[in-house]
C-alpha cells in the first residue's frame, strides 16, 4: 500500500466513493462546493492506495490555536469496509505524524463520534487522550 497526501480538487473528486462510505448522501456537487470552501483554508487529504483503488483517506489540516499551538487535524477519517483491521489506520496515522512534524506542530487533533467505540480503541493504542469535550450547537 502507498501513502501519499493530495491537494488539488480533482485529486479530491475521485475519492468520492470512499467519503460515500462515511457519508452515504454526499453528492458530487455538495462535496466539490465544500472541498472549494475547505482547500484555501489548508485543506489537503491523506490517501492509502492499494493498486489504483484508495481504501483509506483522512482530511488534514494545519493551523494554530491558543491551546495547541501549531497542530495538525485529522478530519473524517474513513477506511474501505473490504480494508478494516488491515493497518490502513496505522498508516494514515504515521504519515499525519511525521507531517505534523514537519511542519513543526506540537499536537495532532481529531473529533471521533460518541458513540464509534472502534474508533476510540484505535486512537487510544496509537497514544491519543481525550482532552475533552467538542460541543455544537445546531443553527
């Protein structure tokens, strides 16, 4: 498998099949409008590629907080259901550590749902803590 990180819009628009997996009624027109919105923002994506097929993918973004400093997020981290428990995770995980690195972060960041027990055990065995609480409010 070969990691690799992608920028541009059209890189982003073939990955639409595995967002779809996370996210059943992405459409191609909502997710070209929000990738648009996002990109400028330092917005890029890590994919795992085995053969021409990517099974794992994970938004990044780079920026500073007053609580962090320079951190580095993670964002809808998403494998192929025929790729699960097969080190795709671990991979997207190294490659946004070294990355964070690079750019001189102190932290690596992500929300993972309340109620996504797996993903807690993950991130748990790759050293994440939980520092607290991420709150929304529905408008």
């Amino acid at each position: 498998m070969v990691v690799k990180e992608i920028s541009t819009l059209e890189e982003m628009l073939e990955q639409l099949p595995l967002v779809q997996q996370l996210y059943p009624d992405m459409n191609k027109e909502k997710y070209e409008t929000m990738l648009r919105d996002m990109i400028p923002n330092n917005y890029s994506q890590v994919v795992v590629l085995d053969g021409d097929k990517c099974v794992g993918l994970s938004g990044i973004w780079f920026n500073t907080k007053l609580w962090t400093g320079k951190y580095l997020e993670l964002d809808n981290v998403v494998t192929d259901k025929t790729h699960r428990s097969k080190g795709v995770g671990k991979l997207i995980n190294e490659f946004a550590a070294e990355k964070a690195k690079q750019l001189g972060c102190k932290f690596i960041v992500l929300d993972a749902f309340v109620d996504n027990r797996d993903a807690h055990r993950f991130y748990f065995r790759d050293g994440y803590v939980i520092r607290g609480f991420h709150f929304l409010k529905n408008l």
